[in-house]
C-alpha cells in the first residue's frame, strides 16, 4: 500500500502559543521562553544575551523547522551561579596608594592607612567572570540547543491543542453555513410565484386589471431571472464541501481557509443583492453574520 494513503492527516495548528523550558550546568542557568502570535508568514524575533549572538541561526533554524507560519518570539534569561566569579587585586594600584599614604603618615590629623580602606577604594577588588573552556562552551551551547528543542516542542503542541479547539468552532460554523444555505435554497424557490403575485397585486393597486397574461408572466419571468441565487447556493455548497475537505486534510491550511472565507462572504453578498424576498434576506444575512465569524477564526489557523 502507498505510504503517503497509510499516512495520517497532520493535525491543524493555531498560530496563537506559549511554552517556556529550563536549564543549567555547573555555572548557570537559563530560561528559554518562545511564544507565537498570527502573522502573514514566518517571522522569527530572537533576544539574547550579550556573547551568546553566535546562537541565533541555529534559533531560526529549529523554529522554521517546526512551524510554518506565525509571528514566534524567543527569549533566553541567563544567569551565571555565585561561584562562577573570580576575584584579583590591583597590586600595582594598592602599592601606589600605600605610598601615598606613607608622604602623609606623619603629618597631624592624618591616620595610617589601614588594609580594610584600601581594599574599600574602587578599582583595587575587580571581580570578573571565570573564564570557559572551550569544552565547556560547547557543552553549553548544546545543552542550550537542548533546552530550546523542549521549549519548541511546548510551543507546538501549544498550537496543536489550540488548532484543535477552533477546527471543531469551525466545523460547527460550516454545518450552520450548509443548514442556512440549505433553508435559502427552500425559499428561493418560492420566489419566482412570489414576484408574479406581487406584480399582480400592484396592478391591481393601480386599478389595470386588463394587463396581457402573456406579458404578465413574460415580465415575471424575467424579474425571478434577476433574482435567481440558484448559482450561488450552488458555490457555496461547493466552498462548504472543499472547506470540510481542508479540515479533514490538515497540513498548513490557513491560506487556503482565508481564500475560502472570502469567496463565502462573496456569494453571500450577492444573494443579498439579488434577493426580492425579505425572508431571504434574512438568511443571507445570518449568512454573512456566520461567514464573518468563521472568518475571524481562520485567520488564526497555520
């Protein structure tokens, strides 16, 4: 049997998530936070710490991996545990102050200089970062690699769950959509005896009760020629079909739902500018109402 019949549909994604991982080592530890909102395409926004800009395409590149469009933001918090620091002293400088201090010994009102003091003038403690080796840099960078592979994971299911919940909306938009297509196809059809029985009731309104039949039913015929939506009900039930099909099919959707939305709300309004009979109307109306909805739910699907 063909692998690609055996294999199972991909289940839709939102573009709309959230997920955060941790990690560490012997000198720190970090926070990875990613998050994704709708976009157009795929739009990465990476902020990092100052020395670690070297990870940013491999960033990019394991979230184009994993998602296909969105606007993603992903974040690392580092911070280096208390041991890492190392602590020198500025020998040079605390020579010179003892000096300094020795012109002045003698003089009166000036006391020694004392160790404690010296200590205490800035630029004679510098601490500074316990340099890496290059093994432990590169232990680190994969564990961070690591760390960001869980956190978009988080991130994807985060979108999967969340796709879940608005196919099964819009599923239940298309069933209302297929119902009120239906009802307007039920009273389109009585539109046709409708325009003739109104122009009957006009003329007789204006008192002429002598109108050829022939003509009569000539101009009826033509007024429901105008007002016939049989071509856009039939549309719209074929967008209802091809869109239950997309839902069915998974993959990245999003573009093709919008597309569909939008030839929806099309016939939709056409139906209404077509319609002579305000119980059409109505339903072309709740029509417009539902597409809208269903559109507004699209457009946060991948």
């Amino acid at each position: 049997m063909n692998d690609e019949k055996t294999k199972s549909p991909k289940p839709i994604a939102s573009m709309t998530g959230f997920a955060r991982a941790e990690g560490g080592d012997d000198a720190c530890t970090w926070v990875w936070e990613v998050k994704s909102v709708n976009g157009r395409g795929l739009d990465v926004r990476c902020r990092l710490p100052i020395g670690f800009d070297a990870l940013e395409p491999g960033v990019r590149g394991a979230v184009t991996e994993r998602l296909g469009r969105g606007s993603v933001s992903v974040n690392l918090r580092l911070n280096r545990n208390a041991g890492g620091q190392v602590v020198s002293i500025n020998r040079d400088l605390v020579d010179q102050l003892v000096e300094v201090a020795a012109e002045y010994g003698d003089r009166a009102g000036v006391e020694a200089a004392r160790v404690d003091g010296l200590l205490a003038i800035r630029g004679v403690v510098e601490f500074a970062e316990e340099e890496d080796s290059d093994a432990q840099r590169a232990a680190r960078e994969l564990a961070l690699r690591n760390t960001l592979a869980t956190a978009l994971d988080g991130l994807a299911e985060a979108r999967r769950a969340e796709g879940a919940r608005i196919a099964d909306v819009l599923s239940a938009q298309l069933d209302e959509i297929a119902a009120l297509t239906a009802a307007s196809r039920d009273q389109a059809g009585a539109q046709p005896a409708a325009i003739l029985a109104r122009i009957k009731e006009q003329l007789a309104a204006l008192g002429d009760s002598g109108i050829d039949a022939d003509r009569l039913a000539q101009e009826g015929a033509l007024l429901a020629l105008k007002a016939d939506v049989r071509e856009e009900l039939d549309r719209l039930e074929t967008h209802v079909a091809a869109a239950r099909e997309l839902l069915a099919d998974g993959q990245l959707i999003g573009r093709r739902l919008d597309f569909l939305a939008q030839e929806f709300n099309r016939e939709a309004n056409t139906l209404c500018s077509k319609s002579s009979d305000a119980e059409l109307t109505a339903l072309g109306l709740d029509l417009k109402s539902t597409i809208d909805r269903l559109r507004e739910q699209v457009q946060n699907i991948e």
